[in-house]
C-alpha cells in the first residue's frame, strides 16, 4: 500500500495525466474514478463449483483519471509500472491479445465490450494509480476490470448494470487474459457496500448482503509478501481436476441426485452425498480436490448463519477448518500462508485466521479481539521473519463500497 490518502493519490494522479496527456480543463474533461480490491472472508475455490463465497469489497483498490479522444487510439499509463511507460495502442488492435503487460487488463475488458455488442466507437487516455499491493490476492487485477467497465458505461453511457459489469470482467479475465478464475472477485469489486459481505451463490447469482458486526475484534490482512501469479501457478489445474470429480461422481449418479436435486455442479453436493459417492473418484488427489469443493461450500453456508446469529467464536472456528481444507485437501497454500495461519491461532485473542484468495502466496485474513492486535502483529510477524526470512505486512481491513466516481475534474 502507498499509505497515501484519496486526495493524495487523486491528486497526484490528475497530475501525471496531465503531465502526459495535457490539461484537464475545459469542455472535453475527464474523471476520476475509483473500483475497490476484495478480502473472502470464507468460501475459497467453491466459485467455479456452482457453491457459495463471502466475499467484502474493501477501501483500497485503484483509480484512474479517463478521457475519451476524438479517434481510435488508445494511451494507458500507470504510476504502478512507471517502467512500462505509456503504452499506446488502438481500438482497431486489440484483437492481437493479451502481451503480457499491465495493458492486458483494461484492453481485454474493452474488447469484451466490444465483443458483447457495446458500440465503443471512441479511443481514450488513462492513468491508473492503484494502492492494493500487487501480487497479494486482494484482486487487484479484478479491480482493474471493473474499473475499466464502469469507465465505459460512464463516458459512453451504457446501459450496463453491475453485475453484467462483474460478468464481462470475469470474461475478460477468463478469454483475454487467459485466467479461468470463477465470479467471486469481479463480483465483490463491482457489488461491495461499506461494513456489509456479500452472500453469493455462484450457481444462479443470487446474493444477499450481511453486515459484518465483529463487537470489538477487526479483520486483519496479512501478506506474505510471496510474489504469485495465477495463471502461472496450479489455479487451472484445481479447475480441470474439479472438473475430472464431477465426471466421476456423474457417471456413478446419474444426473439427478436421489433427494431430486439436478446434480451439474460439486456445490449441488451435501457432506452427506458425498460422502456416499465418493469412491466412484478414482485417484484420491481428485477426491481430496472435490472434498474440499464440497466441504467448502457448506461450511461457507454454516459460517453465513452463525454470523447472522452473533456467533462470531463459531464463525472464527470455521475459517480455521476452511484453511486446513485449502492447505491438506485442495494444497493451494504452501509454507507462508501456512505460517502466517499456524502463527495466528496461536493468539488468544485471534478468533479465526485463513489463506483468502486463489492461494499459492497472496494474503491471510483473521478476526482479532481489538485488544490483542497490537499483540498479534508482533508475534505473528516475528514468526513468520524468524522461519520464512523476510517480513509480513498487516493491514486492518476497512469494508467499503463498489465502484464510484470520485470528483469531477
Ligand atoms: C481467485 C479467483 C476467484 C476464486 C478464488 C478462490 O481469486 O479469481 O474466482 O476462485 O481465487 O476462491
């Protein structure tokens, strides 16, 4: 994170634009906009199962100043890859795919745009500033999407709502990016509300809001600082062996399960049912990937009711089972989100820590009594240098909102 405020990001954002594209003033003005990162406080790989995720969009996330020009080209900067310069393109060249730059993002969610029938008939200038640390699975690519999206509807006044927002993020990330990551994230970023978690079944989209009342204890954020990318590391292999279970399972079912339920998805699964067909999975790997999926997925639904009921211990003790399902069944961990969990059980005052996110490095999330963070961060942080040899970042976690305009220009 910068550390900076709003006003100093904004500011120093309108600055660079104009530094490189000219003033600001005047008829053809441009905006800034600002879309926010997200924390899963519970439900991890369950989104490309058909199950439930719970997911807070948070107050940190990326801005941009945008404008559109008067012909089809395209100029992208920003302050978070000043090396990468300005990188020009065109409307009329975005087909060529992603090129393995920061660019791929806001190009891949235009020429979905595109793609989806939106007449984007114009070029424009952006400058991004973002203060979600990259690389630590707070989704700073999905905030990019969205914000690219919302960016367009504003200046070319599309009729678009959210989540068709959140959706044509997802298909850029999946088709132009080559990401096949689930809606969760685009989901959180495009539908956050301040001090509320969103609810969502990614079978059918349904969602609800809850609010996220923790009676004197706050959400940390720790990152690992462990550099990852997901399209580099097993994220789509999870996918596929997913995949493998549900052949496996439907062809000792059948396609609908004995209590009538349609069975397309392992979130249509209880415990109980899995428990019943799970040896129809051949290797155990793929069973353990599919436990997890199922497992999950009701316990996400657990975790939701006993949050609604005040039980925030509960709560806390299910996010400690979901990392040990992350780390044993579905091994999406590794040593440093392990450490930074082990470590934050250990403190009294923790009442639940977990890997959120894709996994594979990124960041923790854990519920803390007020007065034992001072605590928690010292002792965890100095376990997490003494074994894993650099250092941890924690962050208290502010629940925020979606996207937004932040002033005029
Ligand atoms: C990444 C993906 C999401 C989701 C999580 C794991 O963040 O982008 O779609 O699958 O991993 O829960």
């Amino acid at each position: 994170m910068t550390g900076q405020t709003e006003k100093e990001m904004t500011q120093a954002l309108k600055a660079k634009f104009e530094e490189l594209f000219g003033p600001l003033d005047g008829v053809e003005s441009g905006r800034i906009y600002f879309a926010p990162g997200r924390v899963n406080l519970i439900g991890e790989h369950t989104d490309y199962n058909g199950g439930h995720v719970f997911p807070v969009a948070i107050t940190i996330g990326t801005y941009a100043v945008a404008r559109t020009r008067n012909d089809r080209k395209l100029r992208f900067y920003s302050m978070n890859f000043p090396d990468a310069g300005v990188v020009e393109t065109s409307l009329d060249e975005l087909a060529e795919g992603a090129q393995g730059s920061w660019t791929d993002y806001p190009k891949g969610v235009i020429y979905t745009f595109i793609n989806h029938g939106f007449d984007v008939d114009l070029g424009l200038d952006m400058v991004v500033y973002g203060n979600i640390p990259a690389g630590s699975g707070l989704s700073s690519s999905a905030s990019l999407e969205v914000l690219t999206g919302f960016i367009l509807r504003d200046i070319f006044d599309f009729d678009v709502d959210y989540i068709t927002l959140a959706l044509i993020g997802q298909d850029s990330e999946n088709n132009y990016n080559g990401m096949n990551c689930g809606i969760m994230d685009q989901f959180a970023v495009a539908m956050g509300r301040p001090g509320q978690a969103i609810f969502l079944d990614t079978n059918d989209l349904s969602y609800e809001y809850v609010p996220v009342k923790l009676d004197g204890a706050k959400l940390i954020i720790a990152n690992t600082n462990k550099k990852h990318k997901l399209t580099d590391s097993a994220y789509n292999d999870r996918r596929r062996e997913c995949e493998q279970a549900l052949i496996e399972l439907q062809s000792a079912v059948g396609p609908v399960l004995p209590s009538g339920h349609i069975f397309d998805q392992l979130g249509d699964l209880t415990r109980e049912e899995f428990e019943q067909y799970k040896d129809s999975i051949k290797e155990p790997v793929i069973r353990r990937r599919a436990k997890h999926a199922v497992y999950e997925n009701q316990r996400t639904i657990e975790a939701v009711r006993v949050l609604k009921a005040g039980d925030i211990e509960r709560f806390g003790e299910l996010m400690k089972e979901a990392h040990i399902s992350v780390s044993q069944d579905y091994e999406v961990t590794g040593p440093e989100l392990d450490t930074l969990a082990e470590e934050a059980w250990k403190i009294p005052g923790c009442l639940g820590s977990r890997m959120t996110g894709g996994g594979f490095g990124g960041c923790t999330v854990s519920i803390v009594k007020d007065e034992a963070i001072p605590e928690f961060i010292e002792k965890v942080g100095a376990a997490y240098k003494e074994k894993i040899g650099w250092e941890a970042d924690f962050y208290i976690v502010e629940i925020g909102g979606g996207p937004r305009v932040v002033e005029a220009i």
